[in-house]
C-alpha cells in the first residue's frame, strides 16, 4: 500500500507501538501491526471500502508491478493477490509506447543515377584465418547505382592503395567509366598521402564518413 497516494488523497497515518493506523476526517478506518519488517493490515482486499477506491486503480496497478501486461494483471487479481480491477479503467501507458520504440526511422536515401557515380568502400578481416593465398583481409568496391560489388583479396591493409588502383584499371578498361565519388571511412589506408596525390590525379572526390552514420555507412556494410 502506498503512504503517499494515502497521504495525497487525505488520509491520516499514525505509526506508533508496532501499530499502523489509517484514519480519515476524524474516522477510523484500518490498522495493522508490524510483522516481518513491514506493517500487516487486516482487510480484505476485495472488500475495501470506497473511501479507498483509488487503490483498486488499473493503471497505478500497472505502473506499481513494472509495466506488465494486462493479462498477468489479471490473472494476479483472479488469484486475490491484488484488488479485482476492470479493464474499462486501463489507459494507454505513455511509458510502455514510448519503450517499443527502438530509434527513429532514417529519411530515405537519394541514390546516384549513373554508373560509378560514387563508390563505396571498406575493407574486412576473414575472422583472423588466411586463404589458401595467405591473404588475411579483402577490400570491396560497391556501385551505388547498381550495387554490383567488386572483392580484391590482400595480405595487408597497407594493399588498399593498390587494389584500388587495379579496380580503377579494371573499370575504366573494361567499362570505359570514370569514377566520380569515392567515399570510404576515416581508416588510414584511405587517408595517406601515396592516396590523396591518387585522388589528386584522378580527379575525383574522396568523401569520408563521420563514425557510425547509419544512412551513409549501410551501403559499405
């Protein structure tokens, strides 16, 4: 039982000589004694007056037991274990919405209309085991337009460079394409200056992502 909801809804507690005593406007109303570190009224939970009608209150039932369903409610008042309470009296709780909820939906994303327009990369570790090459990481190069991915083994990251510069071989042979946009993350294989002086030569832009951006980083992932 809560002393302040009791408190708020004006009724007098005394607590005195191991006796718990609940009044209200000079009217006695229920007492108990302490028993097991608590105060044990004598009362039946399905008889209580109306005076104290408030604590028969789905809602607060609901909010006191952790947010549980209304069938556990119920199933708990059935048994006597908390007041019987009517489903009429339920209201939608703003907390339990609001916890369903697990992030925001992201905006949908403009997607390039050409081929090689912008292309995105990262590169990946085989779970720490070599291929049979003894190649220990491989890069990809993924066409936002088309999704067509491009997979080049290598031995260490310090390879990127390299890779890179077959694919953009590769593309420009075989495809007679440029390419436009690289956007990659802020990992150092992209960033030293053997591949801004690439970028340099190429002509093209080399976008790097903030950490953990799920609308630009998706497409790499």
């Amino acid at each position: 039982m809560s002393g302040f909801l009791l408190n708020k809804a004006g009724f007098e507690q005394i607590i005195g000589a191991d006796m718990y005593t609940i009044t209200k406007n000079g009217i006695f109303i229920e007492k108990g004694y302490a028993t097991d570190g608590m105060f044990k009224l004598n009362i039946d939970m399905n008889k209580i007056s109306s005076s104290a009608c408030m604590l028969c209150d789905f809602n607060i039932w609901h909010a006191r037991l952790c947010h549980v369903n209304k069938r556990i409610i119920s199933n708990m008042s059935g048994l006597g274990l908390i007041p019987k309470l009517s489903y009429k009296d339920f209201k939608k709780c703003q907390f339990c919405s609001q916890a369903k909820i697990t992030k925001d939906s992201h905006k949908s994303v403009t997607r390039e209309i050409e081929l090689f327009d912008l292309i995105h990369s990262d590169i990946c570790e085989l779970d720490g085991n070599l291929t049979s090459c003894r190649q220990r990481y491989f890069i990809t190069f993924i066409d936002d337009f088309s999704d067509y991915t491009y997979v080049y083994q290598m031995k260490n990251k310090s390879d990127a460079l390299d890779m890179f510069k077959i694919f953009v071989k590769e593309i420009e042979t075989q495809l007679n394409k440029r390419i436009k946009h690289f956007r990659s993350d802020r990992g150092t294989e992209y960033l030293s200056h053997a591949s801004f002086e690439y970028y340099k030569e190429l002509v093209l832009i080399h976008e790097i992502t903030a950490p953990y951006p799920p609308k630009r980083t998706i497409k790499r992932k």
